[in-house]
C-alpha cells in the first residue's frame, strides 16, 4: 500500500505541477500569437528584422499549440491529484 505525500512533497508536487501549466500556457501563448497578422505598419516593421526560430520544441508531428495544451492538462491532473492524496492523507 502506498502511503500519502508528506507536506514536504506536496508542495514539491504543486510546484512541477504549476510549472507544467505555465510552460504549457506559454507555449499556446507562442503558437497563437505567432498566427496573427501584424496590426500596425511598425509591427511589420520589427516583424521583418525578426525571424521565427526554425528550432522546435517537440516534433514536426506535434504543433506547439497541442504541446501546450498537454502541459496544462498534465499540471491540472498533478494538481488534482496532489490534493486528493493530501485530504486523503489528512
């Protein structure tokens, strides 16, 4: 039988788990915002001297959006059960 996460892991837990969040809302972030047209003349401008990295993230097979969407579900899922097993615990 397995027992409970301590307090100590628990946080250690939430942690990764809001680190995958994050770094899965920064890359849907990245993916959406990089579809957009510019709006303004100077955005075309500073869009010209900057070119999108060709270096990917994950592979060819999975668009960074996706990625992203599967980090935040990853951290919900640590998060939530994070805390099932803590009330459990308490």
């Amino acid at each position: 039988m397995t027992r409970p996460p301590s307090p100590r892991s628990t946080v250690v837990l939430y942690t990764v788990s809001a680190t995958c969040a994050a770094l899965g809302a920064l890359l849907w972030i990245r993916d959406r915002a990089a579809d957009t047209p510019p709006r303004v003349y100077g955005d075309v401008l500073v869009a010209e001297g900057h070119t999108r990295s060709a270096w990917r993230i994950w592979s060819q097979a999975v668009t960074e959006e996706r990625l992203g969407l599967y980090l935040v579900a990853a951290g919900l899922a640590l998060a939530i059960a994070t805390r099932v097993l803590s009330a459990r615990r308490d």
